[in-house]
C-alpha cells in the first residue's frame, strides 16, 4: 500500500497488507484518512493480456467496489514496478533477510504505481 499527500503529488510507501486483512485494513484507513480513490494494481503478462493472478486481482476489485460504494477503485497496469523496485533495493538479500526484502520491494513498488499514477497516469487512464 502507498498513500499520496494531501496534494496528491507525491507517493509515498504505507504498509504491505496480507490479501486476507485487506478489507479490514480499508475500512481502518478510510476512518483515518480521506481517500476518494485507491489505483488497484493489475498485474498483467508482459503481452498485456489478463492471466490468473490478474483476474484474481479484478474479482477483488469488485468485492471491494460493492464493500465501498463511496471510493473510486482504479485499475492499474502494474507491468514492471516489481522490477523497477527490486533494482532501487539493490542486490539480493542474505539469507534469513528476504521476507523483509520482498516488503521493502512491495513497499517501493506500491510508491512507483502509485506515484507513476499521480503524474499524469489519470490523463492516460481517462484516455483508454
């Protein structure tokens, strides 16, 4: 999860939220926060194309849609933040570390989305 500031210009990294709590952890951020929308990343083949984990994402979306009628859910093609991120982290993590890196690179690639969204993506997206 990333959240923007008040602006909405600048991401920053939130938390890594298991699927299983994931709408408990809105329903608490939508209590703290003012969020009129939330970029849902789609993790789309390299094609393009919606594979398994992709459909699993949007099946959420519309669970998360009729869960919360008042917040605009986005889906966003989320095509290479993973490895955007992983390069930002460096090199690969020692071993008892990589629980902890795989957060570090969910955290930073949760930022990029967002923060690729935030520049300019909402022209993209309204034009598709």
């Amino acid at each position: 999860m990333a959240l923007s500031d008040p602006g909405g210009t600048l991401a920053s990294p939130l938390d890594v939220v298991p699927a299983d709590r994931l709408n408990e952890y809105l329903r608490g951020l939508f209590v703290r926060e003012t969020v009129p929308e939330v970029v849902v990343g789609v993790p789309k083949t390299m094609a393009g194309e919606i594979g398994f984990q992709a459909r699993r994402v949007l099946d959420t979306l519309e669970t998360l849609r009729e869960e919360f009628p008042a917040v605009r859910f986005v889906p966003w093609d989320e095509r290479l933040t993973t490895r955007v991120a992983r390069s930002a982290v460096g090199g690969g993590p020692k071993r008892g570390q990589r629980r902890r890196a795989r957060e570090r690179v969910d955290h930073l690639a949760a930022a990029a989305m967002l923060q690729e969204y935030l520049d300019g993506g909402r022209a993209f997206e309204a034009a598709r």
